[in-house]
C-alpha cells in the first residue's frame, strides 16, 4: 500500500456537490491513514459542510479554492474554453502537475471527457479513452463494461483498443494474467451485427494479448462468461443504467412483498442476514466510480446522482487505481510492436 497518496476532488459536480462529496472525503480521509483528500471547489461552501462535520481542521483535507463551476447543463466546448478556474478544471490540472496522483468527479461527463483529453492528453497509440466500470455476476468475480458512454459511437480499431485497455484493467483488477474478453452483440452467432463489430471481433481474434471469446448478448452479462465486455458508449450507458434499475426494482419488489403480510414480515427476519448480504452484492453505490482509462493520469467519474457512500466508493476506486499505476501498465502494453498502435 502506498503509504502518500493524494487525490483531487470535484466537489461542486453532480447533483448534490458538496452534500454527498463533503461527507464522502472526511469518511475516506478517515478510513485510509495514508490518504490526503484536496478538496476542489468554492471555500466558503466547503468549509461550512465540513465545520458542520467537526472535520475543518483536518489535516488531510486540503480546500483548494475555484470560483466557476461546470453545471449539467455546460457545452463541453464551452466548459474546456471558459471554466479554467472551475471545480473540475483545477482538480485536473492538480493530476497534470503531479501534486495529485488522481482526479474523482461526480460532474458533466462530456464535459470531464473532453477536459481531461485536453489536460492530461492520451497515451501513446492510444485513440479515445473510455469509461470502465465493474458489474457484478453471477460468479464471484465482477464484469469489467467499457466503453460506458465517453464515445457514443466508435470504429473497429476504437472497440479493438478497449479490449486492450479492458483487458489490463480486469487482469489487475481480478488478479489473472488472461481475462476473457467479449464483444456486446444481438447475437453469438458470426453472421450478427453491423460490419463495424465483424471488423472488431476480426482484429482482436488476431491480437495475442487479447483473449478474445466471441459475442456476448445482453444476457450474459451477468452471467460470468467475460471477464470484459466491450461496446459502443451509446449501448454501454444504457446497459449499465438499465443493470441499475434492474437490481432497485428487484430490491423494492422483495421488500414491498415482504412487508405485505405479517407471515412475510416474520420470514423477513429469518432472512434478513440473506436479505442484507444480496442487498449488498447488487446494491449500485459499491459499484459507483468509472475510470476514464487511455489518458496520460487517473481520472475516475461517478455518478452525477451518487450518495456520500457512492461518492466514497469512487474516491476507493481513485486510490485503487494508483496502486495499480494503470496508466503505466496500459503504456506498456501499447508501446510494444503492434499493426495498430506502432
């Protein structure tokens, strides 16, 4: 574990700014001795949250005062142009100077795509950076789905690219030196799909790095038989927001029909330890932080909506990464003789 870590926070992005990310960093600062939290965004906002948390003489909590803030509703252009001094922008900056080892962001997502490209800049070779983030299946191990919607639309070489970059991170992430890798289709079959993801499934058959399984459906998702699932940005944000919403209803369904009947009610203590230990294998805020992989530095998104306990699992995924150097190791393999990246 290192034993200096130092991560930069967006705190006026996403839904809630500074009431989820406030009490998201004094909880992380406190749960890892070895991390120190620079706090991006309005001072006087910051240190009213933090007063209110008796936390405003921390001394791994560092304000870094801005005075603009990237909204929901900001261009990405515009944002990249005129939001120099904003909450994202600085936090970036701090991971391009090197006095932070990773940026986290709750805000605009095409606005912290085209910024961080802009800032940070890729690794060599390495065409568009993608969203990744892990879903769980039906095995104990995780699926690693990228690109989750930083490229809406993407070409063969692009998707061929994610399975290079998704492949290093589940083969860090999981511990295996040959992750299974599959490309999202409406079919198994050969014959499915449009050329663009024939053309894709063609080069990364031909890739020694890649292990490359085939088609996978929506369906299999979850089922465990890839390691890394790779699509288009488009299809990849609404594959996970649907996974989402999947595991809310399953969750508010089983408790509204345990709560139905006073049967049910009593079978519901019987199984509350079940109920509590499912609730947390699908319950999305453990899952929350995405990483912008291909860039040149750290960059980690969560959710726009994400709760103090998301937003903390994002400054977890962050420090992860770091420890990683996913950065590094993507170069590594990039930098080395290949028809497409040479």
């Amino acid at each position: 574990m290192l034993t200096n870590l130092t991560i930069a926070l967006d705190m006026m992005g996403g839904d809630y700014g500074p009431r989820s990310s406030i009490p998201a960093a004094v909880n992380a600062v406190n749960a890892n001795a070895h991390l120190t939290l620079i706090l991006c965004g309005n001072q006087q906002v910051i240190t009213q949250e933090l007063e209110a948390l008796g936390s405003l003489s921390h001394p791994r909590l560092v304000i870094r005062h801005c005075s603009e803030v990237v909204t929901n509703a900001c261009e990405p252009a515009v944002a990249v142009r005129n939001k120099k001094d904003s909450s994202m922008r600085v936090a970036l900056d701090l991971v391009k100077s090197g006095e932070a080892q990773a940026c986290v962001s709750a805000g605009n997502t095409g606005a912290l795509f085209f910024m961080a490209h802009y800032v940070l800049k890729m690794l060599p070779g390495v065409k568009r950076p993608a969203l990744i983030s892990a879903v769980p299946t039906e095995t104990k191990h995780p699926v690693y789905l990228l690109d989750l919607g930083a490229n809406v639309h993407c070409d063969a070489e692009t998707l061929y690219q994610f399975g290079i970059m998704g492949s290093v991170v589940a083969g860090q992430a999981l511990g295996c030196d040959n992750p299974k890798v599959s490309l999202l289709n409406i079919g198994s079959e050969d014959i499915k799909g449009h050329e663009g993801i024939k053309q894709a499934s063609q080069l990364m058959q031909q890739c020694d790095y890649i292990n490359y399984i085939g088609y996978s459906e929506g369906s299999d998702i979850f089922s465990g038989k890839a390691d890394v699932i790779v699509c288009e940005g488009f299809v990849g944000n609404v594959a996970l927001k649907t996974c989402e919403g999947i595991a809310k209803l399953i969750m508010h369904k089983l408790i509204k029909a345990l709560n139905k009947h006073f049967l049910y009610k009593c079978l519901a203590f019987l199984l509350r330890p079940v109920i509590k230990k499912l609730y947390k294998r699908v319950n999305p805020d453990q899952y929350n932080g995405a990483s912008l992989v291909g860039l040149r530095g750290i960059v980690v998104k969560s959710h726009g909506n994400a709760s103090a306990k998301a937003f903390h699992a994002a400054i977890d995924e962050a420090a992860r990464e770091v420890e990683r150097q996913l950065p590094e190791k993507i170069a590594a393999i990039f930098e080395q003789t290949h028809p497409l990246t040479k």
